[in-house]
C-alpha cells in the first residue's frame, strides 16, 4: 500500500464514522424537490433534521469542502471532497445544500473574484445566505451567447443596466444574480462582455415567470430598466467576462454531467424496474428480447461513463490536460435522457401518470424524470452545440 493511498484510506475512515455520527437517518434516502434547501432570503428548511443536517455539514466545512476555510470551506483537495462525495453516496446522504452560487459562481470567483467580492460573496454562499440566478441567456441569444444584447453603460462609480435575461431559473426566488452584459459594440463580440453581479433586490429588477407545460414555473424572464450596479460588482476586467462565463460553464457542465448520479428523484433503476415490471421465462431471463438488449446496452454505457469519470478525475489529479471533461456533460445528459425513455418503455402505462393515487411515487417521477432529462441536454449548452465544440476543438474538424 502507497503512502498516499493509506492516507485516503485513513481519510476515508474517518468520513465513514463522522457521517454515521452526524447524518440523521432521515436524510439517508432520495429527496424529491420539495425535500431540497436552496437557502437565501426566501428559502426554508424542508424539516428539522433538515436544518441539523445542513448546518453540521456547514460547520464542518463540508457543503463547499475544497474552499479556503476563510470562506467557510475546509481547504480539502479534490481527492479528499471526491471521498466525501462517494461516502455520502454510499449512505443515500442528501445534499446539504443546493445552488448555483455553491456550483457555479463560487468556483468562478475563486479563480478570477478579487479579495473584497470573495469576502462578501463566498461565506454568504456557504451560510445559505443568499440564492444566486444565472442571467446569460437572452430571447435572441441561447446557444449563440455572445450575441446578447443586455447593456451596461460606463458611469463614474457603477454601471447603468438595461435588457433583458431569459430561462433564469427560480430568479423571483433569488437574492443576486451573475450576468453576462454588453459593455461595448467595437471588434468582436466575445470582447465587448462583461460579468456582473446583480442585486435583485436592486430598484429597477423586475421578474415575470414563464408558466410551463406541467403547469408549474421555474424559470422567470428577469428586465433590467436602469438599473445601479456599483463598479466594484465587475468580476475581472471590463470586456474580458467572456473568459469568466467560459470557466463558470466548465463547472455547470461538470456537474450536469454527474446529474443522473445525485439523482433527487426517487426513480428506480432501469434494471430493478425490469425486474418489478418485466416477465421473465423459467431460467430467470427476461422475455421481451428487444428491451434485454437495451437494458444491456444502456448497462454497458453507464459502465463507460463511469470508468471515464474515474479518467477524468486521475488525469485532473495528474495536472495531465485532457479533452475528456468536454465530452461528460454530452454523455452524462444524453444517458440521463436514454435513462428515463427505457424506463418508461419497460413501465409500460405505468410510467404514464402524472398524479393520482393509483400510481406509487416512483411512477409519478418516472415521468418528470423523462420531461426533466430532455430539458437537461439544452441547459448549460444544447447537445448539438457541445458536439460542434467537441467537432471543433477535440477532433479539430474544419469548420464547414
Ligand atoms: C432546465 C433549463 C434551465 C436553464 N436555466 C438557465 C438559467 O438559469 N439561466 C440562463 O441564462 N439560461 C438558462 N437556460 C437556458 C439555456 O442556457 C438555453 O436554453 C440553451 O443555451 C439553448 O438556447 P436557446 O433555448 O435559446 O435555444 P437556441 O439557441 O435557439 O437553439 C434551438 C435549437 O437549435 C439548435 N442549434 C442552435 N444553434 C446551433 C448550431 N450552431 N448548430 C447546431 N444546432 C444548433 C440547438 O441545439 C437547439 O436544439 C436553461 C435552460 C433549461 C432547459
């Protein structure tokens, strides 16, 4: 046994007995969405275990284990927090604490945030403080983000900001909200963008949600209508936000690429449904030929995803540069979506209900979880736009 390897054994064991002690056994099974805390000004605890769960996690420096300590992280390396990942796996530990400052903006602002806005930003993350929205899309600007339009004019000491951000989710639940903004029209237009830091609270920031087939709303239409941004909200350099909203992309697809594996939907897996669902003959095989074969197929794929995880995480750990990471959220997202349509094929009508109570709960998220994991392969970049990226910058292929 390696030196480093007895370490991670030793750091192991001692993960293993801090979240026997401190996860309460309620937290220990599949959250559905009403089970989450989101935090900021607006959100609550779903349940008292909840809150005691979020806030030993949050003293440990665990809900953001590889941030400085001085931000409230527990200054732990990526093998360490992968470690903390796997045990909680192991015991169906629920995520202490969702959002998109914790995974996305955080680790942007560590990279290229100066000291005053980790210190106002970072901790407050981390103490469910606040509730970050992402504004980058825009109605004419989604896959070709650097089209968009919002504006921010240069004053002495803030910006003026006028436009528009489409899709931004849960935003009228939101406190702040990192923006992509046009500070100039001159040369090409990735260098005229800049990244701001909104507060929603600002007067002038309206939102309207947008109502979606289920009935229900996540995403608001958030307006801009001159709205003050202080100068010390720009992240970077003026005109140099298309680097930051690259990074901040990096992180988004890497954690929708690990989607299906924190899965908050109570779905069973496409191998216990054939069992539950499926006929079988007398030696145990099951009798729909077609679906045996999909369900090897798709089990064949998740073991390739995973294994290519594993590659991932070494080559990171190694500092060896690899393409690999591009290729995840494509194939993290896509295999959600090949997930949930095998599903529902061996469910038969069963994984039809929308609601009522002839149909168990894992029935009635079989379906969210198919509307869901076709929504996935479009937020954070389509799939058709990470194939042209994978085209153009893995496989180098000329362009036309
Ligand atoms: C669940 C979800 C959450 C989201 N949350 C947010 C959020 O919080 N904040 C935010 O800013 N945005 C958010 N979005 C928006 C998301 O980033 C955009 O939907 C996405 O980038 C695609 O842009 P679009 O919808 O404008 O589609 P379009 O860009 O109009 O694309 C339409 C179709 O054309 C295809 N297409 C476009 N260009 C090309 C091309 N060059 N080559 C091949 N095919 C192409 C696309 O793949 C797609 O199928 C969210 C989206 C979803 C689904």
């Amino acid at each position: 046994m390696t030196h480093s390897s007895a370490t991670a054994d030793a750091f192991r064991q001692e993960v293993r007995d801090w979240l026997e002690e401190n996860c309460p056994q309620s937290q220990r099974q599949p959250a559905v969405a009403a089970d989450q805390f989101w935090g900021g000004r607006s959100g609550s605890f779903p349940s008292e275990d909840a809150r005691l769960w979020y806030e030993r996690m949050r003293d440990k420096g665990w809900v953001a284990p590889e941030w400085p300590r001085e931000y409230g992280g527990a200054a732990l390396d990526a093998q360490q927090a992968r470690i903390i990942k796997q045990e909680m796996k192991r015991i169906n530990a629920r995520t202490p604490l969702y959002g998109l400052g914790l995974w996305m903006l955080g680790p942007a602002l560590l990279e290229y945030g100066n000291t005053s806005q980790k210190e106002q930003h970072l901790p407050a993350i981390v103490k469910a403080e606040t509730r970050w929205a992402q504004g980058y899309s825009e109605p004419g600007a989604g896959s070709d983000l650097a089209s968009l339009q919002c504006r921010a004019e240069e004053h002495d000491d803030h910006f003026l900001v006028n436009g528009s951000k489409i899709w931004t989710t849960a935003a009228d639940r939101c406190d702040w909200i990192f923006c992509l903004v046009r500070t100039s029209t001159e040369g090409k237009k990735q260098e005229g963008i800049s990244f701001l830091l909104i507060d929603m609270h600002s007067p002038g920031v309206s939102t309207t949600p947008i109502e979606l087939i289920s009935g229900e709303s996540e995403f608001c239409q958030t307006f801009f209508d001159n709205v003050k941004v202080p100068r010390e909200n720009l992240v970077g350099e003026l005109n140099k936000g298309w680097s930051v909203a690259k990074a901040l992309l990096v992180h988004e697809r890497k954690l929708m690429a690990e989607i299906g594996s924190d899965s908050p939907r109570k779905v069973v897996s496409p191998r216990e449904a054939a069992e539950q669902y499926l006929q079988k003959d007398d030696t145990g095989k099951l009798t729909n030929t077609e679906l045996r074969s999909q369900l090897a197929d798709y089990d064949m794929q998740m073991h390739a995803i995973g294994l290519t995880h594993m590659r991932c995480f070494e080559e990171r750990q190694a500092g060896v540069r690899s393409p690999a990471p591009l290729v995840m959220k494509y194939l993290g997202t896509e295999a959600e979506k090949t997930k949930s349509e095998l599903l529902l094929k061996i469910m038969g009508s069963r994984g039809l209900g929308w609601e009522g109570d002839s149909f168990t709960d894992e029935e009635l998220d079989t379906l969210r979880l198919w509307a869901m994991s076709k929504a996935m392969t479009i937020a954070g970049g389509s799939s058709e736009i990470q194939l042209n990226v994978i085209a153009k910058s893995v496989l180098e292929l000329p362009q036309e």
